[in-house]
C-alpha cells in the first residue's frame, strides 16, 4: 500500500532530523576521537566518562538535562533565542540535538577505535617527506580512519531513527514539527484503533533502517578497499 501523507511527513522528519543529527556532530564526535585516542592529559578518564554518560543515563535524563540548558529559559536556550533567533525547545532542531546527544558516544567509540588502530609510523613518514600536519591528516591518517568514521556515523543515525525517551522529554511529541517515527509510533498505540497504522510505521522504520545498514555496509566496504589501496 502506498504512504499516506502523513506517514510520508512522519518519514520526511524522522530521516531529516537524523541526517541533521550526524552531520551536525560529526565534527566533535571525530575531535573527540582523536583525543581520547591520543591525548594524555589529567582528567581524560573524567572527559571519556562525560562522554559515555548517554550510554548509561536514561534517556529521559539526557532530555531534561537538555530542557534545562537549551529551554527558552534555560541559559543557553535563552542566549541563542535572544542573539541569533536560535529556538530548540519543542522544535525538530531541539530533536536532533537529542538524537546527536544520544548517539554522540557511539559514534565516538567506533571512531576511536579507528585512530588507534592506524599506524603511526605511516604519519612520521609522510612528515618526513615534507608534508605538513594538515596535509599528513588529509591523505594519510583520514583515509585510513575513514572506515571508523563511516561506522560511526551509522551507529550515530541508526540511534537518532529509534530514539524516544530524550527526544520527547526535550521537544514532546507534536505533529509535523517534532513528530518522528517513534514518538507517532507510541501515540498511535495510545488511542483506540490506532494499532493498525502503528503496525504500518513499525514495518516502515524495519525497512528504513535495513536500507540504512546495506548502504552503510557497501560505503564500508569501499572505504576499506580504498585504505588498503586496491
């Protein structure tokens, strides 16, 4: 059967709020990598749990934590509203801070994984070619970590598609603006009749997130190739 227009705004967002998520992360989630892979400094061990705390933390704890900061009263909510028009509670923007929060310490740790595991002897060499650091990060350490990046950012998406309890703790759960699948998902169920298109959004999120692993999988699997240099 083909989507109705609602299920299709309700897929529109969901896939709009977890690409915003990833890509608006992305750049801590790889700053972070590389420090926690290579720093040594007091208080490492303090910053890692910080990061991880999403992973333990019920959800719904992460959402009022965010409410708290970025809420239109909250200090930084209210500095954002006030200097740059910025609005994040009960907004689909406030949805994927929730969803990049939660999915942060995943895409951190598969990243980290994949600096430590680069040679670091392949950078000394490079730099003693001539190449300067950015160029060095560029065409050696990158391409070689590409392939923790990519499964970083797949974790970190497939998160953002299933989160429930800090999105609706931050943003609630409104129609068309902070809506995603799980949160029409959980209304459904909540009103009578409604198990039918539940069932219908349960088989579409299934089917979503399996095109996202296939296509994950062969973005892999040629990052892989590409590092080996075949």
């Amino acid at each position: 059967m083909p989507l109705t227009p609602a299920e299709l705004e309700i897929l529109g967002l969901s896939v709009k709020v977890a690409l915003t998520s990833v890509l608006v992360s992305l750049p801590l989630a790889l700053g972070l990598a590389f420090v926690l892979a290579r720093a040594d400094f007091p208080g490492k061990t303090l910053l890692d749990g910080v990061v991880h705390l999403p992973l333990v933390l019920p959800p719904v704890v992460i959402g009022y934590l965010l409410l708290l900061a970025f809420g239109r009263n909250g200090p930084v909510g209210a500095f954002l509203a006030e200097h740059f028009g910025v609005v994040f509670a009960f907004r689909w923007t406030g949805a994927a801070l929730a969803s990049a929060a939660m999915g942060l310490p995943l895409a951190v740790r598969a990243m980290r994984q994949s600096v430590e595991a680069v040679d670091r002897r392949l950078e000394a060499a490079a730099a003693t070619l001539g190449a300067p650091p950015l160029a060095v990060f560029a065409t050696v350490t990158l391409p070689l970590v590409m392939p923790g990046v990519l499964n970083g950012m797949l974790l970190a998406f497939a998160r953002s598609l299933g989160e429930f309890g800090a999105t609706i703790t931050f943003v609630s759960n409104i129609p068309g603006e902070t809506q995603t699948l799980p949160l029409a998902i959980y209304g459904l169920t909540q009103v009578p009749g409604g198990d039918a298109q539940a069932l219908r959004l349960c088989v579409l999120a299934i089917l979503l997130s399996l095109t996202a692993l296939v296509v994950s999988e062969l973005m892999l699997r040629r990052a892989r190739r590409r590092a080996q240099g075949t």
